[in-house]
C-alpha cells in the first residue's frame, strides 16, 4: 500500500522479526516498516492493542520497537542500517 | 458570611483529611481549608510506602496501629487505596550494614515488635533474586507493601465529605485570631469560626503555628521520584538501601519507580518544587549497580514534592503548646503516608477526649525549645 | 567535559536555521541542536538529501525548494550542528542536557533559542488508534523522507496541510481515493471579518496558492467529500474502511489507509518544562508561551521563534529566528539596542507580512468541537488506553484540573507524556466544568522531555558540568 517511488534505491537489508526488508540509506526504520507492509510495531501496555506508525515525527510514540537488543527506540527516528534486527514492542511489562 | 462548625482542619492532605474523616465519624461539624487541591502536594506525589520497616522507636507504635488500619483500608474510606502487601526489605550490602540491621532487629525485638525480621543471603536473594551478587543480607517486613497516595488521599476526601466534612479548596487561611474559647480564621473565602483549629498545613505548617505564637524548626523539603518505562517482572517487595540512599519498587504494570531521598528544590510560595537532576544521576547509578537489570530501564518521568522535617526527623503531633483548643500534626519528613490513617485517629480522640492511648509523648511541640533544639 | 555557548538554538527547521546562522554570522559561539539527523525541520524535510531527486522535488513544489538558501547557510556559518541530539531537560538556569548516540550530556546556555516547532493537533475519533490510520503530516515525510506514496489513500480534516499533502499525491501520479474536508461552513462568515486583513500582497499570495491548489484536486478528479463529521474508523486490527456523514448523508469507504489533519498547534512540552510562562490563544484554539516582541519568554534569555511560539508558518519562522537571534546578541552584549533594532527591522516587515494572513486561515479552519471535545467511547489518551467518558467521570467525581486527571487515570502518563492527550483531557476537563480552557491549564511537565535510559544517566559524569 506503500509504494517507492524509485524502487531500484532500496538497496539496504534489515531484518523486522527475523524476515529481511529492503530499505535505502536515508530510510527511518518506521518507512522501512511500513513500505514492507508492517501494520503492527508493538502491542499497547494494557490491552494488547496493536499500534503501528501515526505521526512519524517523533511526537507519538507509537512506532516504539526494540533494535538490535534496545527496547523503547523511536522506529520514525532511527535511521536504518545494514543488518539491523528489529522486533515488535510487547509492552505488556516486556522491556528490555 | 461566616462558616461555623466545631473544627477548622488547615491543609487539605491525607493527614487534614484524615484528621477530618475520624472527627466527623464522632459527631463533629468539620471545614477542612485547603489553598490548592487535595492532594496537590506531598500527599499525592510520594512513594506511595506503607512501610513500618526501619522507622524511628518512637513511631513504632503509630506505625503498627497505622499498619491495622492499612490492612482493612477498605474498612475505614469504602477504597482499597490500591495498597499492596508486598512487603519492604532493606538490603545489607556489606557486613558492617548487616551488623547494623542485627542491632536494629534486636532493639525492636526488645520493644515487643515482631513486624522487622533479620535474614540471611539464602532468604534475601529467595525474596529479591534479581539483586546483584554478594550482598550479606537483610532485614524484612513481610505485611509492609505500598499504596497508591493520590487515590488513597481522594479516598480519605471522599469519606469525609460523605461523612459530612466540608472541603473547601483553591481557598487560604489568611488570619487566625482566638477570643472567647472560639477560633476565627480569615480565608479567602470568608470567616470560619470554631473551638478547634487543626494545623495539618505540610510544609507551610510552620507559618501557621507562627500565628499561633510558636515557634518550631520546619525546613521545607522537595524530596525527588522518577519512573521508568514498564519492565518485565523482576522484583515484588519494596526495596530500601542500607548504604546507599535508595528506595524502589516495581508497579502493577511494570514501570519501577524509584526514590531514596534526594532532594531537589522547593518553593513554598508558588507551590511548586523543581527536580535537581545532578541528584537523580546519583539514584541512576544507585539502582543500577543494586539491580543489574534496571540498567536497560528507560527514565520517563520525574517529580518532587513539597514536604517538611524537624531536626529530629519525627513530626509534631498533639495540642498546641500555646493555644487551647489548637492540634499540630506536620513535619512528617517524607514518611508520612503510612502514619495517615492514623495521625488523624489520635487528633480526633485527642480533641474529643482529651487523651489518647497511643504514645505521642515524643512528638510534643514543646521538645523545641526557643533555641530550636530537641529537648 | 561541558562546554559554554553564548547562543544555543534548538531545532533546526526554518526558525532555528535562521537563528543559528544569523547569531554564528555576528561572531556568538552558536550551538544548533536537533534530534533529527538531517536539517530543515518538518517543512523542509530531507531538503539536502532531496537535492539530487528532481522527480521528487517537482512532486513536493516549488515552496520546499525555499529551504535550500536557508540550509546552505547554516552549513556555511560557523555554528555547530548537532543532529540526532535529543534534547531532554532544560532548567532554567539555562543548562542544556541532551543525548546523542547513546551519551549524555550537559552544557550550558548564554542565551537560548527555542525553535521546536509545532505538532498536528490531535484528531481523537473513533479507530484512530488502529494500524493504518497517520497523520497527514505523517505522509508527507514519508514522502519527502523516504520517496514513499500511499495507494488508496484518504485524506481526512480540514486545513491548508491536508490539501497540499492532496495535491502533492496528485503530482506524484498516487491521487488519494478521497478527501473529507471537515470544514464547517458556519466558519466561512466568521472568516470573512479576517478578509481585509488578509488582502495584503503575501497574504493574498498565500490565498491564491491556496485557491490553484484546489481547482488542481478538483479537476484531478478526487472525490471530495464537504461538511464532513461523525467520521469512524473502522477495523479490527488494523484500519479497514471510514464511515462519515457529509451533508448529513451517511457514506462508507473502504480504506486501509488514512490521513487525520485538524491543523497544527505549538509544541509546548519545553516550555512548559522550564516553567515558562503560557496563555490560551483563542484564535488558534491552542496555548502558546507568553512572549514580548521579540520572543523572550517569561524566563530570562529564553526565547521562543517560529510555531513553537503560535502557529505563524515556515517564512515567518525565518523572520522570527532572526528577530530572536538579534535579541540574543543584544543580552549577551555583542550589539547594542540600537543596532539590534536596525538589523531586526527587515525581518520585523517580514514577520508582519507573513502573519497577515493567519487570522483568516485560523478562522476558516477552526476544529469542530466532536474532534476537540470527543464522545465518551473515543480513546484520547492514546499511551494509556483512556476514554473521553474516563475524563468526564473523574471530573464528576471531583476532580478540578489535568493534572488530577493525570493522578486519577494515569492520562499523560505514558510515553508521549502528554503531547497526544494534553489538549483533549484540559478541553473535556474545562467543558465539564463549564469554564475555559485557560483556566483549566494544562499537564505539569517534568524533565525528562524524552525518556533516558538509566545506564546513560549513571554514566554522566556531573563533576564538571555547570
């Protein structure tokens, strides 16, 4: 549902929950996610709720995941890098 | 207009409205005055510890009694105030400190409370395994937990206007004059008028015992708290520091709030408090050289409260020492939640017996000479 | 280990960037921080990475390529940039503590500069919360940032943002399936008071653009939907289809995603958490810092430039940055008033002339009271998991202000720390009581402004900070 538009400048690998996702340099890792099709960043603290990406600037909170080991990270400001492993934020007591 | 009613309360906290719900609960017409809201100051921001562990001898008993009402909390103001029995634990890092909890054990011992209990390594790593290694041991009150200070203090609010007290807030007590055995305070919603005046004014108490010509030693105080994001499940009893100033605990949802008694700045007449954060890098290394984990916790928050303390750290309760048909009870510096239930019992019995079978002997007013040393 | 500065600017959009490079220019030792790791703010998004991208520059328009000139500028002066800085407590003796790359740090400030910018209002209705559902701010950097368009999207709000970010879809060959305009016609008339004030050659600019823009969308075909409410998201895990009413007539489209916009307000949590002074602004329905003329707060040698201090737009921002910058020399001694004034004065013409227009835009685009003031079943405490009907229930029973609110139901508590909720909770919180939401106020904010780990605070060295 999200499309580049300059597919080819997806030159970059990460990893979302052990699947790899193309991103290009520049990328926050929230745009990564959501042009891999990600609809769920991390699941609310009190009913399990799923959230994904709403303000992509650093305001909302919402696109908290955990990067390479570091739980509570901004997804919207956290640029990509090759070979980086993101996973989905329980927040249900799950920290890091 | 002026309000009348059979006592005045000054300060609208838990220990104003506590002392307000018990009166009430006698038969007397109550008007608590309060210059902000409920709540708005020590009582709601605390810790939150209802703890007898490793109080001063003299608030033992307080503490004890305290401690029964804590356990039917609901009993007393229809709320579960959110208290917890998690039990309190003070961990002794090194021999010395251990020595030290022995001695206290045994000197509380000695006074016939069996509520503080010395353990070894074996049992404090059973109740806190995720503390670092090689600590010597500990001293535990297993029925001590914590509650929750803005709901227990709404709670009290609520019983008491239920039971007929009237809370009047954003409201000042401006003047107190005594004439004929009645009391006249000016607010800055117009006069009240009764026979009993009850300071419970926190931190600003002082000023109000000024009006009543005595003099005490109050030094306001902002002690500091501050709260990580929610973390997995790693400790359940509350956590006190021996050798280092620390004091923590892990919520219901996850989030650890850690305190310990480092102070930031207080400003009694804006009503406010700032946080001193060079302080709080201090709790951060704290906590995290005691509990590994928490040294991948997140710090979301922080706030300070305005509390006060006499020299002796222990409050003032009881009868004026200047005026008739006056009642003191402040300077609970920083411990004074747990004790609310109570402290508001002894004033209400204290005013309308004129005695009380628990011993506030050590809490007179008048153990502060002109010179504001201890007697 | 900390050092000095005479100026610190913090943000680098249009405000900041002018600021920083005006104060650097007149030989202040000048800090410039941001947390994001590129220059040009929210506007200007990606503005030196876009250089090379002429396919996208022309989808962006010709106002983005403004940002150029400002950015150029800064890398050529002399201050220091620091991106990806965070920013997380600010006292107000003027020290500065920011982290950066996992470290933490404090400095301390001669003077600062605060040109944090503004964030969407928000937009609590039913669904907001669910996967799918961003902001229209939200878009856009995902288009400026990332090179990214949505498919079948569908714009929601009203607001000049709302109908860029349209239009720039339109360029991009990706036109949005919809746009639920939730103006309200009872706004037109009261706008139109604004009018003369608005017919000014920049205002007049701005109308204009504002006009070509639309014939634009509509001749592209989008479906435009007018007088919209009651709009609700629906979905289970995930945004699956928009229900609204538009002209009173019930509509559903399916939609797996979707914009909110209701404008933009300034970003407070700093100044808030210094303990600066703030004011209710009727016309723009938000709080803003109080300020004089040349942006001093109510804290000395604090100031606050472009729509940190109320919503004014990006080249107003510019001017504002200047303007407080000139300020700062003057406190820290570097030029007189005299001189002060003289290098101020154009930048005074511009702010002028770039604010003309406000009244009106504010006016016309002022958000309906089921958005600011939502029913009981809508969450508006996003963090926390908390309903409008929460809020109205503890005002009920007893509870006078946000930050009761806060105690009671853990409302501000979250992460966010408020940004998110702030608003709607004083909004609810003052219609319950039936006063205004001056009176009511706003959350407490206390350090930190962004969470820290505890491992980076331990590892400060304090000894010889300031």
């Amino acid at each position: 549902m999200l499309q580049r538009l300059d597919p080819a400048a997806a030159t970059l690998r990460l990893f979302f929950e052990g699947a790899p996702i193309a991103a290009r340099p520049g990328d926050s890792v929230a745009a990564a996610l959501l042009a891999a099709g990600a609809d769920c960043f991390r699941t609310t603290p009190l009913r399990g709720a799923r959230r994904a990406a709403f303000c992509m600037m650093g305001v909302c909170f919402d696109c908290l995941v955990e990067i390479d080991g570091i739980a509570n990270r901004q997804a919207c400001l956290t640029p990509v890098a090759e070979g980086m492993q993101v996973r989905r934020q329980h927040d249900a007591g799950d920290g890091a | 207009m002026t309000r009348t009613a059979d006592a005045i309360v000054v300060g609208g906290g838990l220990h104003g409205c506590s002392a307000a719900l018990h009166l009430a609960r006698r038969g007397r017409k109550v008007v608590v005055v309060e210059k902000n809201s409920v709540g708005r100051h020590a009582s709601g921001v605390n810790a939150g510890g209802v703890r007898r562990l490793l109080r001063a001898l003299p608030e033992i008993p307080l503490s004890c009694a305290a401690m029964e009402m804590w356990h039917h909390i609901g009993d007393l103001v229809g709320d579960d105030c959110g208290f917890k029995v998690s039990g309190q634990v003070a961990v002794a890092e090194t021999a010395a400190g251990f020595e030290g909890l022995r001695a206290r054990a045994a000197e509380v011992a000695a006074l016939r409370y069996g509520h503080e209990e010395l353990i070894d390594a074996d049992e404090l790593y059973r109740l806190l395994p995720a503390l670092k290694p090689g600590c010597v041991g500990g001293l535990v009150s297993r029925a001590d937990g914590f509650a929750s200070p803005y709901h227990t203090t709404m709670a009290f609010r609520a019983a008491a206007i239920r039971a007929g007290v009237v809370v009047l807030e954003d409201t000042r007590a401006l003047g107190f004059r005594r004439a004929g055995g009645t009391w006249s305070v000016e607010t800055s919603a117009g006069a009240l008028q009764a026979p009993v005046l009850v300071n419970c004014g926190g931190a600003w108490a002082a000023r109000v015992a000024a009006a009543l010509g005595e003099t005490v030693p109050l030094e306001p105080i902002a002690p500091m708290m501050m709260v990580t994001a929610p973390m997995a499940h790693f400790v359940d009893p509350v956590v006190i520091g021996v050798e280092r100033k620390l004091s923590f605990k892990q919520a219901a949802n996850g989030t650890v709030v850690i305190g310990g008694g480092h102070r930031g700045v207080p400003d009694l007449d804006n009503d406010s408090s700032s946080v001193d954060f060079r302080k709080l890098v201090i709790s951060a290394t704290t906590v995290g050289t005691l509990f590994p984990v928490m040294r991948g916790a997140q710090l979301v928050r922080s706030w300070s409260g305005i509390e006060s303390r006499l020299p002796d750290d222990i409050p003032v309760i009881g009868p004026s020492a200047t005026q008739d048909g006056a009642f003191h009870a402040f300077g609970f510096a920083g411990h004074g939640f747990q004790l609310g239930p109570v402290v508001g019992a002894i004033l209400a019995e204290l005013i309308d017996t004129g005695v009380t079978n628990l011993p506030i002997g050590p809490f007179a007013i008048t153990r502060f000479t002109p010179t504001g040393v201890a007697a | 280990m900390s050092a000095a500065w005479d100026v610190v600017v913090v943000g680098a959009g249009p405000a900041g960037l002018a600021a920083a490079t005006l104060a650097a220019g007149q030989g202040a030792r000048t800090l410039l921080l941001d947390e994001q790791d590129a220059p040009g703010g929210q506007i200007y998004r990606a503005i030196e990475r876009t250089r090379d991208d002429p396919a996208l520059r022309r989808i962006l328009g010709p106002d983005y390529t403004h940002g150029d000139g400002l950015v150029a500028g800064m890398r050529a002066c002399a201050a220091q940039y620091a991106p990806g800085t965070s920013v997380w407590q600010i006292t107000p003796e003027r020290e500065v503590w920011a982290t950066r790359a996992g470290r933490s740090e404090a400095m301390r400030a001669g003077t600062l500069i605060l040109a944090t910018g503004a964030m969407e209002r928000p937009v609590p209705l039913p669904g907001w919360t669910l996967p799918g559902v961003m902001t229209v701010g939200g878009v856009q950097i995902l288009l400026k940032s990332a090179g990214m368009v949505p498919e079948g999207l569908v714009l929601a709000g009203s607001g000049p943002l709302l109908y860029l970010v349209a239009w720039q879809l339109v360029r991009a060959g990706k036109p949005p399936a919809a746009l639920l305009d939730t103006a309200s016609d009872d706004n037109l008339r009261p706008a139109l008071r604004h009018l003369p004030a608005a017919l000014r050659p920049t205002a007049l600019g701005y109308l204009a653009k504002g006009l070509a823009l639309r014939r634009v969308l509509r001749r592209a075909g989008l479906a435009l939907h007018a007088d919209v409410t009651d709009i609700r998201i629906e979905g289970d895990t995930r945004a699956e289809a928009v229900s609204f009413r538009s002209a009173g007539q019930p509509r559903r489209l399916v939609a797996a995603m979707i914009a909110l916009h209701e404008g933009i307000i300034p970003a407070q949590q700093m100044t808030r958490s210094i303990g600066c002074a703030h004011e209710w602004d009727a016309q723009q329905h938000a709080f803003r810092p109080v300020l004089d003329t040349w942006g001093n707060t109510s804290v000395a040698g604090i100031l606050v430039a472009g729509d940190a201090s109320g919503i004014v737009g990006a080249r107003a921002a510019e001017h504002a940055g200047r303007i407080a910058a000139w300020e700062a020399l003057c406190q820290l001694g570097r030029v007189d008033a005299a001189a002060r004034d003289r290098g101020a004065a154009a930048d005074r013409a511009g702010l002028a002339a770039h604010r003309a227009v406000r009244p009106l835009l504010d006016r016309l685009y002022a958000p309906r009271a089921e958005i600011l003031r939502p029913a009981d079943d809508v969450t508006i405490c996003r963090c926390e998991e908390i309903t409008a009907g929460q809020v109205r229930a503890v005002v009920a029973r007893g509870c006078a202000g946000p930050n009761q609110a806060k105690n009671f139901l853990r409302a501000g508590m979250g992460p966010c720390q408020g940004r998110l909720c702030g608003t709607t909770v004083a909004e609810l919180i003052a219609a319950e009581l039936g006063t205004g939401v001056a009176e009511v106020g706003y959350f407490r904010i206390r350090p930190p402004l962004k969470p820290v780990a505890l491992a980076e605070l331990a590892a400060m060295d304090t000894e010889d900070a300031p």
